[in-house]
C-alpha cells in the first residue's frame, strides 16, 4: 500500500488504484502493485546415457571335490583289458628281441676275441717251434717269457733244447684261454710223433702272449 500525502498538508493527492486522486481520500492507503511474477522454472536436462558398465572379473570356480559327478561321461572300459594284454604282449615281444640281440653280439663278441687270442697263439708258439728247428737257440731265448728268463740263463736254455731230439713239423691245436697254453702235436725228424703242450704269458708291456715253457 503507498500513501498519499495530503492537498492541504502540499503533499501528493492520494490516488486510486489507476492512479487517479482520490477525493477526500487524505491519508489512505492505496494496495502496491502486485510484484511481477518469476520466470518460469525450466526442467533440468536429462543426464546423457552412459555405456555400460564391463562385468567384473569372477574368480574361477574351486575344484571339484571327491564325490561330484564329472562334466562328462566317464570313458567306456570295455576292451581296456584286451588293450592292456596286448600292449604287454608287444613290450614283452620287444623285450625279448632286444635282449636276444644283445645275447646275439655278446657271443659274437666273444666269438670275435677267442678266434683272436687263438691266431696270437699259433703265430707265437709258431715262431719259437721254428727257431728251434732251424737251431737258431738265441732268437728262441728272446721270444720265451720274463719269468722263463729271470729263472734260466741263455746258455742253460742252449744246452737243454739242443739236447731234445729235432722237431721236422708242428700243428698248433686251439687256445685254452682259463690255462692260457696250446696243444702241439709234433712230427720228429725219425719219423715219431708226439702232442706237446706250449704254456703262454701275457707281456704286461706289450699286452702280447710269450712262450714261457713247451712240454709233454
């Protein structure tokens, strides 16, 4: 409400509510205007839509305990012993045949060695028959073991073999490897025969066999 002053009193007339005086309206009060109405309030925009969300990472399940019933169809066991008895048999099979072949290359091993001892054999007791034969006494002497020499001087070896009846030809039979000695069957120069027996050592530094004693 706005007052208006008074005519006599020099002050504004009142006035109505156009904004005419009011007569003999000294001291009223006039309503004030209405104030203006607010702005219409506007809605709030709508959020933007997000993407969603990726799921979060779940841990891997536990394991299975004794007793639950496996994802899949357990396998069928029908013929698994016929498999088995045959997979035996062929391992067995191949056993067999492996060890047969080294049964096979351990004779042959064997064989191989004693034909070579045998050989080494008769070309030494050869050599020893032949320089007695031909009287060559110190060539013999040489070719007879340590142990021979270290127990028999040259000129008692000398006197004794010159003093045996002369050899004409020798056989050398087959290498005893356990006694380490040959048979000899002989022919004399009369015409007699006889079977010796040539017994060999080893030369530690050779590794070769030596001609330590031939007797009956």
């Amino acid at each position: 409400m706005t007052t208006l002053g008074d005519p006599a009193s020099g002050g504004p007339y009142p006035t109505g509510p156009a904004g005419y005086p009011v007569p003999g309206g000294a001291g009223l009060a006039v309503p004030d205007a209405p104030p203006p109405a607010p702005p219409e309030a506007q809605p709030p925009a709508p959020p933007e839509a997000q993407p969603p969300a990726p799921p979060e990472a779940q841990p891997p399940a536990p394991p299975r305990g004794p007793g639950v019933i496996p994802p899949f169809p357990a396998p069928p066991v029908e013929g698994r012993g016929r498999r088995v008895g045959l997979g035996l048999g062929l391992g067995a099979a191949v056993l067999v045949l492996v060890l047969g072949g080294g049964v096979a290359a351990a004779v042959g091993l064997t064989t191989v060695a004693t034909n070579a001892l045998n050989e080494q054999a008769d070309v030494v007791v050869g050599d020893y028959l032949d320089a007695i034969r031909d009287r060559r006494y110190g060539a013999a002497y040489d070719m007879l073991c340590q142990q021979t020499r270290d127990t028999r001087s040259e000129a008692e070896f000398t006197r004794e073999v010159s003093a045996e009846e002369p050899i004409a030809s020798y056989d050398v039979g087959r290498f005893d490897m356990v006694q380490l000695s040959a048979p000899v069957d002989v022919t004399y120069v009369d015409g007699s025969t006889g079977r010796l027996r040539a017994y060999l050592a080893q030369n530690r530094r050779t590794g070769g066999f030596e001609v330590c004693r031939i007797e009956e």
